[in-house]
C-alpha cells in the first residue's frame, strides 16, 4: 500500500488514481486516513492489504489505543441521538 500525506504531497488527483490502480492508498489529511482502491477488485484489495508492511503498520498503531467501547454502549448512544435528531426535526421543521 503506497502512503500519500496530501498536505506535503501535492499530487495531481489523476496521479493519485493512477497509485490506486496499482495498489489501494493510504490518504493523510489533517490527521484523518482514507484509503483509496479500485471498487471492483475486492479479492486483490484484500491480497495487497494482507501483504502491506503500510497497511500492517497502520493496524499496529490503531491497536496501541487502549479505549475500548462495547458495541452495547454504541448501539445505546446512536439510539439517544436518533432520538434528538427527532425532537429537533419536531421543534424545527423543514419550510418546504
């Protein structure tokens, strides 16, 4: 997996596409990692990724975090959002 910091690395998109072609890459933006790869080549995608000392590197360091949430408590906390996202659709309804 090719890595591309896109606040140092001023790529053309087009040179961006042609990476992904190849390989899926590894976006960095302001602290933020998107991976771009070709949609319709799961199996490949799958293979690169098993086989990238990038992509291998990028799940160690997500490990390294410590934080854990039950999916419990997300499942808890997306219901109490959805839940205000209503009662603000009621008090603040769209002029159509």
């Amino acid at each position: 997996m090719r890595a591309v910091n896109l606040e140092t690395d001023k790529s053309e998109l087009f040179q961006i596409l042609n990476f992904a072609w190849i390989e899926p890459v590894l976006l960095l933006i302001s602290g933020e990692e998107f991976i771009l790869s070709r949609a319709d080549d799961f199996d490949a995608e799958v293979e690169s990724l098993r086989n990238s000392s990038n992509y291998q590197n990028f799940l160690n360091e997500r490990l390294k975090c410590q934080v854990r949430f039950p999916i419990e408590d997300v499942e808890k906390e997306l219901s109490h959002l959805e839940e205000e996202f209503q009662d603000y659709k009621e008090l603040y309804p769209r002029e159509q």
